[in-house]
C-alpha cells in the first residue's frame, strides 16, 4: 500500500515566527502533539508539545518568542512513493511517531502511528513500529 492511500494532505502548519503560545493553541486546537514549521509550504521544522515544554519553558523562553527558537530542524521525512510499510520502518528506526511527507522540500502530507493503524492490514506493521518507537532510551552515561 502507498503512503498516499493513508496520509494526510490537508496539513496544517505554522510559520518560524509563530509564537510559542499560537503553536501551542493551534496543538490544543487541531488535538495534535506537533506542528510543521513551514516557510514558503517549505518544511524547515518540526514543534512537538515536548519542544515547547523541555526547550522553551524549561529554558525561560518566553511564551511570545519566535517557534524557530525551540523547533527540532532535523527532520526525517518520507516521500510520496514510499509504500506505508517503508514509512512505518522508518518511524521505528528514528524512534518517531509522525512522518512529514515531502516533495521538492514542500510539504504535502503527514503519517502518523494512527493513520497506519486505522489500515487493516499494517495493523501489524504499526504494531512493530510503536513497539520500536517506545523502547525505552538508554540513559546517557
């Protein structure tokens, strides 16, 4: 199966000079964890609800600044012709549970752990790749 059949194409996404509080009402509004960051529908970063906590509360960075403050940049992404059990390998090698979509560095869909899961038929394919994406890390020593 394409990972066209199951992705999102009506993606909303954000600026690098949105504020941390407008990124944090458009999560509460749309009920997601993260955010595309977007220049010109170019993907430039990602805004996880972690970002906003570990990087910019935890930090002093004001609710007012600029997302690109605390946005992750490096940024795995997926493309339109990958098959969705592609997708959900590489979600589970990068420990990651939204893949943007890209073509041309423009944005035009995402895939989360949800969407291949709603699919009969990767049930076990997302399975494996929640498992993967929640082993625990290990601790830095």
């Amino acid at each position: 199966m394409k990972i066209t059949d199951v992705m999102t194409t009506q993606v909303e996404y954000c600026s690098p000079e949105t504020s941390l509080t407008d990124v944090a009402m458009k999560m509460r509004e749309l009920d997601v964890g993260s955010v595309p960051i977007c220049q010109d529908d170019r993907l430039i970063g990602m805004c996880t609800d972690r970002d906003i906590v570990i990087e910019g509360l935890a930090n002093q960075v004001p609710p007012e600044a600029n997302v690109s403050q605390v946005m992750s940049g490096d940024i795995v992404t997926g493309t339109k012709s990958m098959t969705a059990g592609q997708a959900s390998d590489l979600m589970a090698e990068h420990q990651i549970r939204r893949l943007p979509i890209v073509e041309n560095e423009k944005l035009v869909g995402i895939v989360s752990l949800g969407d291949l899961a709603v699919e009969n038929r990767l049930d076990g394919e997302a399975g494996a790749a929640l498992e993967d994406i929640s082993y625990p890390a290990e601790p830095n020593r």
